[in-house]
C-alpha cells in the first residue's frame, strides 16, 4: 500500500481536468442531487495493481467516507462557482452496451448455426460468419433516454 501511495502522490495532489475521464471513487449526494468525486487513481497504477488493492488505496485517500467502495469510470464536470468535483459515471453505458453486444452476438451466431444446419442439410454452402454491423443503431434514436439519466 505504501509503494502504490508513493507512485500516485503526484497524481492524488494534481488538479484534475474539466471533462477528464478518470478511474475513481464516487458518492451521490441526494440532497445536492450530484455524484460527487471522492478520489481517483491512474489508470497505469490500476494496471498494475490487484484490484482489492486499489479499492482499499481509494478508500483510504477519499476525501470523505466511503460507503460504497464501487470504482468507476467517470467524466469529471468541475463547476467554477462552487469547484465541486462533480461526476457522470460513464461505467453505467459501458455495462448496457456490452449487455446489448452480447444479446446480439448471441442472436447472430444462432441464426449462423441454423443457416449452417439448413445448408448442410441441403447440401449447400456454409453461411457466413455472423456480422455485428449496426448492432448499436438502436442507441442512436434513444439519445434523450440516456440523458435522462445522467444526475
């Protein structure tokens, strides 16, 4: 634990960007109605070190105490008046996406083996490989939804 805060001492202390993406700790804030910044790590540092590791490195340094220890991958949105840290947690849409990916792969490569099976039956060619081309053009006509849940 010593060795990982003596590596990320510089970057613990530096100033974060606005609109930055970070690999971090964060808390919501009902009654401010925020997702608030508690601390973050970089992201060679999170390569490099087991995961329980990190989780108690973050836990440690947070700025306040942490319930939840759950890290994310978060755009930082820094309001000058107040220089509150305050966060869109970005892990959310990663989740969704892989979840879609993986219902539409799996979609595809059925209908790839029932193609290959009707063929062999038939005595014709192997179908394809399934292709994944356009499998998230669904998002693109939902783009308020997603807004909607953003805090």
């Amino acid at each position: 634990m010593a060795r990982l805060f003596r590596e990320e001492r510089h970057f613990l202390d530096t100033e974060k960007t606005d609109g930055g993406y970070y690999i971090a700790l964060c808390e919501y804030y009902p009654d401010y109605n925020y997702i608030m910044l508690l601390t973050a790590i970089s992201a060679n540092s999170f390569m490099k070190y087991p995961f329980l590791v990190i989780k108690k490195y973050l836990r440690m340094y947070s700025v306040m105490k942490v319930r939840d220890t759950k890290v994310n991958i978060v755009k930082l949105n820094i309001i000058p008046h107040d220089e509150v840290y305050r966060v869109v947690i970005k892990t959310y849409w990663i989740r969704i996406v892989q979840r879609h990916w993986r219902r539409v792969y799996r979609e595809k490569t059925d209908w790839s083996i029932r193609d290959l099976y009707m063929s062999m039956l038939k005595g014709g060619k192997i179908a394809g490989k399934p292709g994944l081309r356009g499998m998230l053009s669904v998002y693109g006509k939902s783009r308020p939804l997603m807004e909607r849940h953003q805090i």
